[in-house]
C-alpha cells in the first residue's frame, strides 16, 4: 500500500532471496531479470543514503528499515548487488564496512 513503510517479511516475501553463507540475518537477491534499483524493491520514498568505504570495492549504498534494511553495492555499469539483512545482519555487515550506524 502506497505510503505504508516497508518491512522485513514483506520485502524477503516479495523476492527471491538466498541466504548468504557464513553471514547469519543476510541474503542475496537472486534476480535474473532487468536490474532493480532500490526504488523498485523499496518504492520511491525510502531514504537512501550512499557511502564510499576502502573495505567495498563499490559504492553501498544502505537503506533501513523498522526491522533491519538493505545494503546494495552499485557497481561501475551502474547495475547492483542487493543484500536484505535483519538488524543483526545490517548492523553486523555496517561494522565491517566501517560505516556509522546512523
């Protein structure tokens, strides 16, 4: 519904999701259509916010949800490598990228 927030269970419901190995509360989207941005997983009124860190070869760009978020990498063509993550899993990956909770 327009204006609702988005949440965990509804965006891993949404999508085709794979757990990462090794990474508890994260996983990968497994989309073989055309590239999605986060406005198409998320709607247009999700605030994103965009980082550079020197432990990510792109940049991540993270936005949060009530129950954990999304960390997406945007690659050089401009395509990205989604990632859903529970609050653990976001603030967890957050640490190892060196990025400030916010």
């Amino acid at each position: 519904m327009p204006g609702e927030p988005m949440d965990f269970a509804t965006l891993k419901a949404a999508w085709p999701w794979t757990e990462i190995a090794g990474c508890p509360g994260r996983f990968v989207l497994k989309h073989s259509g055309p590239a999605l941005t986060l406005a198409d997983l998320l709607g247009p009124d999700v605030r994103v916010s965009e980082h550079r860190s020197a432990l990510a070869r792109d940049v991540v760009l993270v936005a949060r949800l009530a129950d954990g978020g999304l960390i997406s990498y945007r690659r050089p063509d401009g395509g990205c490598l989604h990632t859903l993550n529970t609050p653990e899993g976001l603030a967890r990956k957050l640490s190892q990228l060196a990025i400030a909770p916010a």
